[in-house]
C-alpha cells in the first residue's frame, strides 16, 4: 500500500546536483525503512492517513514514501502476480509493516510545537550515521482525514510491455528478459538490455549483452551431466508490487532437464529501488533419496555489449582494472580468481557495482571464485550479441549438495556521475557498499534499530 502522498506519473525523476550527492555521500543512494513497532502512536490506522514530512528550510516538506504491508509471519504482500497474496492486506498499519523512504529526504529537527497543517499525530524519527555521527531527521505524519495527494514524482516505475517488464530508475532503465514455453509468455526479472541514462553520467546506450545464468548439475555419480541458462528455466515472475520508491518481485524457477528430471527449485526475490537491485536467491534442495545431485556448479554474471567497449573492470581483486575491448590481453589472462567482495564497471558509459555473498553453507562441500573474459570470438549462447565482452561471474561449484534452503545475496548499484578517467574513487565505493555493510541507525524514542533497507532479504518464505 501507498501512501497517498506519493500520488504521480513518472515525467521524468528530478536529478539531483552534485553538491547534494557529494553532502550524503553513500547515504545519499540509502533507502530506509522503519518498522511499524516502533511507531506505535500510527498502529492500527488507515495507511491512506498517513504521510511523511521532513523540516528543511523553516518550512515542512513533504516526502516520497510507501508502506510496504506484511503479515503477521513477516511475509510481504503483493498484489499482481498469479501467485499474489494480495488478499492478505488490511490496510491499517501494523507493527510488522514497513514505512519506506530515502535518506536524503530527511532534514532537520523540527522546533518544538511545529506540526504540519490538519496532522493529528506527529512522530519524530532520527537518521545517525554510524561512523560520522550525523543526524537527521523525518516525521512520520498521521493526518484526520486522507493525507492529501501531491504531485510527488516517483523514482521507481514499472511497465509491462511485449510480455515483459520495462523498468525505469533515476539513474538507468532496462528491459527484462521474456522466456516461452511454446505460446506460453514468461516474464523474468534478468536484465536483457540495460542504460545508464546521460543525466546520471551515462550515454544512454545498452551496456548489458545478458545477464548471464549458467551451471551445469550431473546425477548418478556423474554418469549424466545435464547443462542449463536463464532461457530453460520454467517458471518465471509470480507476484511483484510496483510501488513509488521501490518494486518487489518474487520469483519461482527450476529447470527442467532430459527424462523429466527437475533441477532444484529456486526463488529470486528482488527489491529495485532508486540507484539499488537488492537480490536474494533461494536455492531450495528437498530430501528424496532419488534425487542424486553428485555435484554442481553455478555462474551468475553479465555479459557486456559492443557499447561498452572502453569501458573498465575492476574488483577486489584485480584493482588495476583491465580495459574492455573484447580481446583478451596477456595481463587479462592472469586475472587473479579469488572471490572477490565487489567488482565494478565504468566509464563514460555510465557504472554498475556489485557484491555477491554465498551462504556459508554453500561452502562446506564446495568453494567459489571469479571469473572474467573479454573475447568476443568465444561465444557462450544464447546471447544477444556474440561472444564474451567483459563477461564477468561468480562461480559456485559444490559436491554432494544436502537437502535444505540455501541463500545467495546480491547488492547492485549504479551511482551518479562515478566514472573518473583518473581512476577508482574508493571512498565513495566503501560509503555505497556500507548501505548494506554499515547502515544508518533508526532512532524513535528510546527504541534503535539499525536499517535494513539496503540489504537483500526474503520477500516470500518459500512454502
């Protein structure tokens, strides 16, 4: 549920100037969210009453906001999908829901007395930096009436078209990738054609050949190896809910292999919100004495397009960068392997980052690395455009998988104006990668969390 503040057509996000960004720092891309348990004067009232406010200025200004509705159990609920559990919603707000809005909405502390006009109840909520101690400030608003609709635009929107989605952000847009089954249409949420838009430093053009899938799972002892992408999967998106800060989709997938044999299922929820994808793949093994996986492995990754030639790569690891050009050079061929903990692209065409983490568990009879290839004469189909091109991955391979629920998280970013042809700006990397490392601290009273809204987490608990 919305709340009815955040009322508008995407027309076009406003950018914000470099001052502002370079203000925030890394909080400037953080979104927050504050459990409705530590707003207690707001429980139980009409979500349509309430809104957010932050004092900047002198003056009250209003804030782009939702509530995200949950239940009791901690499940989000969703409203479109064939697998949405809309029903669910009361539309109050409840202890378990979730207030959503940027941290750089947040302003100062209000003087003492000052309450928005028609407002009825008034909660302050503070914002601290961990590591600079810097506050801020919101106001959570619970008017008599409807909060009154205004012409706030979003920062997230989703379309459907050609059987698929069409997502659009302040800083990029990208179309997903749509599978068939025959004349079935299944809608994914993998990255097809991705751009960084020129307001956000980019040219607008599509950098991303494929977000890339791939493994290979062999049964019986490895007597039969069986292949598989993100274009044989069943399954696809089963229930999503647009909102104005940020979108929620839950997916169910599995492949399907020779013979009927079904790989293990897997479910992709995904939170987009501003700058961030915030994904947590669920890996669901069940216990069946016929269902013999000796070993496995997994690749996620993307594959670049011939736009994105000039562009550089780097991560944890190789922090020299290597230049993509779709030839791989003899200091390419050295890329150190070791998991990295981030890896980026960037150049004039705009910058994407990313962390991967792997379960723990994952790892007891397995290992994982990187990986990277920059030559356009070695295809890996099916892709838009043949061959690798700064194809870079992180690689699982696991032996004798047990049964149980397995977690992968993923944290993407793709910031304003990053590329510097001067190299690297590790500072703001570090304050961008605390989003989900080292958050904001949400203060209300006497009670203190620490902000999960930029990290990766379930949506649906996988029944």
């Amino acid at each position: 549920m919305f709340l009815a503040i955040s009322a508008g057509v995407l027309s076009g996000p406003a950018y914000a100037g470099a001052s502002e960004r370079e203000k925030w720092g890394g909080h400037y891309y953080e979104p927050v969210e504050v459990p409705g348990e530590m707003l207690a004067p707001l429980l139980g009232q009409k979500i349509n009453r309430l809104a957010v406010f932050s004092w900047q200025g002198g003056a009250w200004k209003p804030v782009l906001s939702q509530v995200d509705e949950r239940t009791p159990a901690g499940q989000f609920i969703l409203t479109r999908g064939p697998e949405a559990n809309a029903g669910l919603a009361d539309g109050l707000f409840d202890p378990q829901d979730l207030l959503v809005f940027m941290a750089r909405d947040s302003g100062e502390k209000a003087p003492a007395g000052k309450v928005p006009e028609g407002a009825e109840q008034i909660v302050p909520v503070e914002l601290e930096d961990p590591v600079s101690g810097r506050q801020s400030w919101v106001y959570p608003v619970l008017f008599k009436n409807e909060a009154q609709a205004l012409p706030l635009p979003p920062i997230s929107d989703l379309s459907e078209r050609e059987g698929g989605f069409f997502l659009k952000f302040p800083t990029y847009d990208y179309r997903a990738l749509v599978n068939h089954r025959g004349k079935t249409t299944i809608p994914t949420i993998f990255i097809n054609q991705l751009r960084v838009l020129p307001e956000a430093g980019g040219n607008g053009e599509n950098i991303i050949d494929r977000q890339k899938i791939r493994g290979t799972i062999r049964f019986l002892g490895g007597l039969i190896k069986v292949p598989f992408n993100e274009s044989i999967v069943s399954g696809g998106v089963v229930a999503y809910q647009p909102g104005p800060i940020r979108i929620l989709t839950h997916s169910c997938m599995y492949p399907v292999f020779p013979m009927g044999i079904k790989g293990p299922k897997f479910y992709l929820d995904s939170i987009m919100v501003d700058t961030l994808t915030l994904t947590t793949t669920i890996v669901d093994v069940p216990f069946d004495p016929g269902y013999l996986i000796h070993d496995m492995t997994l690749s996620f990754g993307t594959d670049l397009t011939p736009a994105a030639k000039g562009m550089r790569f780097y991560d944890s690891v190789n922090r020299l960068g290597f230049i993509v050009d779709g030839r791989m050079d003899e200091i390419e061929k050295k890329f150190n392997t070791d998991k990295e903990e981030w890896r980026l692209i960037t150049g004039p065409q705009g910058t994407q980052i990313q962390k991967t983490d792997f379960d723990p568990k994952f790892l007891v009879k397995g290992k994982s690395f990187s990986t990277y290839n920059d030559n356009e004469n070695d295809p890996h189909p099916p892709e838009n455009f043949p061959g690798d091109i700064g194809s870079a991955a992180d690689q699982l391979v696991i032996k004798g998988l047990s049964s149980g629920t397995y977690r992968i998280g993923t944290f993407g970013c793709i910031p304003y104006d990053y590329y510097s042809p001067e190299g690297l700006n590790l500072k703001l990397l570090k304050e961008i990668l605390d989003i989900s490392a080292n958050p904001l601290v949400i203060k209300v009273g006497d009670k203190k969390t620490g902000n999960l809204g930029g990290r990766p987490r379930d949506i649906l608990t996988p029944q």
